[in-house]
C-alpha cells in the first residue's frame, strides 16, 4: 500500500504514503479505504508507543471523516496519530492526514482495548 512509518515517539507516530492508481475507485480518485488504513496505522500505533512490556491492544472502532479528495496528483502524504487518552483497559487516539502543504485530507478517532498478553 505504499505506507511508511518515519517517527514514533511516547503517544504521536507519523506515517506517508504514496497512493497510485491500483489505489483508485471506481471514481478516479483514491479510494477511503487506502485512507482508513493509513489513518488507522497512525492511531494504533501512536496507543502502541505507550503500551508497557505484557500489554496489548486490538482496535474497537473507528471513524473517518474524507474532507478532500484524494488523487495521485494529490502526491505524497503525511499522517499523524496522536493518543488522546490512555487508560487502564482503553484509549483513544487521533489522526489528521495532509498533504505536502499541509492541507487536511482527511481526520479520524479511534478507540482501542487494553488488555494483559501474559501467560
């Protein structure tokens, strides 16, 4: 899918991508789910840089809102995810795509669950 993950640090990751025309609807434009993927990658992962050694995490839900069209013109793409809250057994996080000058593509939540990966 042509995504990237290029920093992580404690609760924000950030992720680019490069959609082409195998990426397209119907429509000529990219389709939302190559969008949801890199919006979800980036608010997963962002929980995942807070998660202490045993721990793990499954997405519950998300949402997407599509502001702009997306098209390969449109060129390469930054997605940032940031946690939100982080608690016990849940958390939640955001993500804003843009593109190279930093116009919003597209925004999204998410919530996650927490839970033990012990033996």
């Amino acid at each position: 899918m042509n995504l990237k993950m290029t920093a992580a640090e404690d609760g924000l990751t950030r992720h680019v991508g490069r959609p082409d025309e195998s990426d397209y609807n119907p429509i000529s434009t990219v389709h939302g789910g190559w969008i949801g993927t890199i919006l979800d990658a980036a608010m997963a992962s962002c929980i995942h840089t807070l998660l202490p050694v045993g721990m793990g995490f499954t997405t519950l839900e998300y949402k997407v809102n599509l502001v702009r069209p997306l098209t390969v013109k449109t060129g390469g793409v930054t997605c940032e995810g940031r946690v939100i809250h982080f608690g016990r057994t849940t958390a939640t996080s955001e993500a804003r795509l843009s593109d190279a000058s930093g116009k919003l593509l597209a925004h999204g939540v998410e919530t996650c669950s927490i839970f033990s990966i012990k033996s």
